[in-house]
C-alpha cells in the first residue's frame, strides 16, 4: 500500500494512510507525512465529513467490514485478498474486490457476488537491485520470513537445507521472530547450525538478498500457500536465484525458469536438495534475473490498474457462480478464515464502544451487529456481556442520540 500510495502521490491523487494499532512498518508510512494511528471514532469523523473519495483495505482485515459500514454513502470501498479468505464481501459494501494473485482471486470467488480482479503485488524497484558483482566463498541458502506461522513450514527448510550444508552450504535465516531451533523439532524440523539467525529490519532486507545473491546460493521458499508471496520478486529483484513449492500465489510471484524455478510441492526433500545443489553448481545471471522481475513486477503497473478501479462508480458483478474447487491449500484458507471471524467480531465488539463513547450510536450499533453475526458466544462471556451492556448504556445517552438524529437529518 506504501508503493502505491507514493506512485498514486506522483499522478497526483493525494493519498493518507490510516493504523488502529501499531506497526513494525509504521514508521515508513509517518515518514510520509500523511499517516494517522488513531482509534476507529476519529475516522468515523472524518468519513462522516465526507472528507475521503476512496478507501481501500486489506479484505480480511478485523475492522475492514466495519469501516465499510462507515463510509457508506461518503466513499468508495475497494478491498483486496492478500493472502486469506474472506467472506464478508458483495456489491452492498463495497465497488470493488482485487487479489494480489489470481490463485487468491479463484479461492475467493464462491463467497461473493463481486468479480474478483487480479491485481499483482509490485516491488519497489529503487530499493530492490542486484549487486555490482559476485563474492566469491561458500553460497548462502535462506529463509526470509516468519518461522512460527504453520503456513510457512519452516521445519521444511531446515530439512532441505541441512541437506545443502552437508555440501558446504552457509544458512541464514531471517526471523522477525528471533525463534530458536528446539521449538521445531517436534514440528519435524532437522538439526542445523546456521550462520545467522535474526531479525534483520526491512530496511536491511535489499542487502540481505544482494549478499545471497553475490555468493552465489538461493533463497528457499517453503510455504503451503501464500497469497502471493513478496520475498521471491523482492530477492530476485537483487539478483538471487529463489527456489519455492508450486503452490497457491508463489507459482505467480516466480517466473519459472527465469526469476526462479518451482518444485513440486510433495516433493521429498532428498530431491529438491539435489535439484536445488545442481543449480546453485551451475551459472547464474544476477542482472538478467533482476531486470525480468523489475519488469514484471513494477508500481506502474499496480498504479494503472488501481487507478481505473479508483474511479468506478459501481461494482462489476461475478458473470456465473464460481465452483468451489478443491486444493491443498485451502485447509490453512478455511483454518485461518475460522479464526478471522473471532477477530472481526472481537475488532467489532471494541469498536462499537469506542463508536459509541465519540456519539456515533448508529455506527456502534453497525459494530455490535457485524460481532454478533460473526462470534455470538463472546457476548456470553462475563467480558463480553459487561462490555455490551456498557456500549448499549451509551448509545441509549441522550447525547449519543441526539448525535444520530443530527447526522440522519443530514443525509
């Protein structure tokens, strides 16, 4: 959304950024000059003002269907799938439904009315370039990503890898986590000494590839699924060779054969350490890497296609109903979009207390609804009851009443 957010900037659509909690990445957006971290009430204000033509929003986001909820009538919603299932979308909440990947956009599909678009992730080409030349020693095979989410299977990479280094093969893995090896070995995770295991900040991330990619080895990619997979154009963009599973979004985010190469997901480790051993043996073109995904994955390209969607006036419905079709991927989706709802109806339940404590009785009322659908039982709770008889208390003020009555006579 940064990328985007600059690109639009530069075709002069001006564009601010919106955090109800924290983030390792928040810093950037501040740097913009045009972010806000502030609770659901106060944007409710501003969406009331009708100060926002649009508003786009990760699709599985906890509070998306309640900020949709919000700018009914004001603005524009847009939401994307990015890596989860969602089942909260359709023509009366929002003009437009992208995915970063079209394996994303077909497992979508069956749980909305809307014709999911596809829209790639891009890079930031400025950031992400090859190194000037290689360096020579023993190649690098890493892990760039989060090792205690179920989805990336990290156990895996330590298989295949401890596989590699037995060839002489250095491992470095990249954990915002800073998890330790013991925690996996239950997981089926093999014993491995690497050379480095830390967090590295994103802004170091460019030179963490460019050091894999000059000595040589591969970024390895184990996950079951991704909604698309930003490490394979990112590292490849910097001249590494990527290695990953052909699975649901990574087989997008690699151009086999000339970005990286995919491997059959059930593949035994024994053979993709070979197959992965070969390569790295061979010769590899850094700048010829580089250049393919710079082309294929540029914010020009993302720029243009949301720039037509910006402007829309009314949704594009799907043509047919979409099958539901079966995948391995899609027992982590569901799993997760079980999960999802918890949240959404917890992000909700929160919300319409704050919504209600700023005077929007009828926005709170919205949030308590999207809770209830999604999660009933957390009101049964000794928590969840106080908590909806203190948000139902004051919506009842004669304040927050009068609120809602001035804003109906308004529209």
């Amino acid at each position: 959304m940064l990328l985007l957010g600059r690109e639009m900037s530069r075709r002069g659509i001006d564009c601010e950024y919106w955090f109800c909690k924290g983030s390792n990445r928040l810093a950037e957006f501040v740097e913009t000059g045009r972010a806000t971290l502030g609770p659901l009430s106060r944007l409710a204000e501003r969406l009331d003002r009708g100060e926002f033509d649009v508003v786009h929003m990760t699709a599985s986001d906890p509070a998306a269907e309640l900020v949709a909820r919000m700018a009914r009538g004001t603005a524009r919603v847009v939401v994307t799938a990015r890596g989860a299932l969602s089942d909260n979308w359709s023509h009366t909440n929002c003009v437009a439904y992208t995915a970063i990947s079209r394996g994303m956009a077909e497992v979508n599909q069956p749980y909305t009315d809307l014709q999911i678009e596809v829209v790639r992730n891009a890079i930031d080409v400025d950031r992400f370039s090859p190194p000037s030349a290689e360096s020579g020693g023993p190649p690098i095979v890493a892990f760039v990503g989060r090792t205690t989410a179920p989805e990336k299977d990290f156990p895996r990479f330590t298989r295949i890898a401890r596989r590699l280094a037995a060839h002489g093969a250095r491992v470095w893995i990249a954990d915002p986590h800073e998890s330790k090896l013991e925690a996996f070995l239950e997981q089926g995770a093999e014993p491995l000494v690497p050379e480095r295991w830390e967090r590295v900040p994103f802004g170091e991330i460019p030179a963490f590839y460019r050091a894999v990619a000059s000595s040589g080895g591969v970024v390895l990619m184990t996950s079951r699924s991704e909604g698309f997979g930003n490490v394979a154009p990112e590292a490849a963009a910097c001249g590494a060779r990527v290695a990953a599973p052909d699975v649901l979004g990574l087989r997008e985010a690699i151009i086999d054969g000339v970005t990286g190469i995919l491997f059959a997901a059930d593949a035994p480790d024994d053979d993709v350490a070979a197959r992965l051993q070969e390569w790295i043996d061979g010769p590899h073109d850094m700048q010829r890497c580089s250049d393919a995904t710079r082309a294929a994955f540029s914010s020009e390209v993302l720029a243009d296609a949301y720039a037509e969607i910006y402007a829309r006036t009314q949704p594009r419905l799907a043509t047919a109903a979409a099958a539901r079709g079966e995948m391995p991927e899609l027992d982590t989706l569901r799993d997760h979009l079980r999960r999802q709802r918890g949240w959404r109806a917890s992000a909700s339940r929160d919300g319409a207390e704050d919504l209600a404590n700023a005077g929007f009785a009828d926005f709170s009322l919205g949030a308590l609804s999207i809770a209830f659908r999604n999660a009933p039982r957390q009101f049964l709770t000794r928590s969840g009851s106080r908590q909806l008889l203190a948000t139902l208390r004051r919506i009842t003020s004669r304040t927050t009443v009068r609120r809602m009555a001035s804003r109906m006579g308004r529209q």
